[in-house]
C-alpha cells in the first residue's frame, strides 16, 4: 500500500469491509466479509470476537486494488 492511499475498516452487525482510499477520495479496492450471527435468545444477537478479528485479517489479506 503507498503512504498517499488511506485505509478505512468498517464493523459492522453482518460484516468486516475494508476500503482503500487514494489521495483525491477515490475508492481504488474494496473487500468484505460476512460474520455469522449467534441467536441465544429472542431479541439478542451475539459474534465471536475471534471471528470478528479474523474478518479483518482476512480482508486485509485480499487484493485490494493496484496498492
């Protein structure tokens, strides 16, 4: 990556992105990936923090443009 890109993470409730920026604004490489939801009871909605810290791993091991 060139020190002129910037690197935004994104968390959210479905999933870990990652967006890289080049100097002017321009989105020049994007990657996603989807957490799974845990469910244990109705109304609560639970992630692994483990798997959550892997997606962004993850993702900043994807190609993710030119850079």
């Amino acid at each position: 990556m060139k020190a002129d890109t910037v690197l935004a993470i994104d968390q959210g409730t479905t999933g870990t992105r990652s967006v890289l920026y080049d100097a002017g604004g321009c989105v020049i490489g994007d990657s996603y990936r989807e957490l799974k939801q845990m469910y244990p009871q109705e109304g609560w909605v639970e992630h692994d923090p483990l798997e959550i810290w892997q997606a962004v791993v993850d993702i900043l091991h994807r190609k993710l443009g030119p850079y």
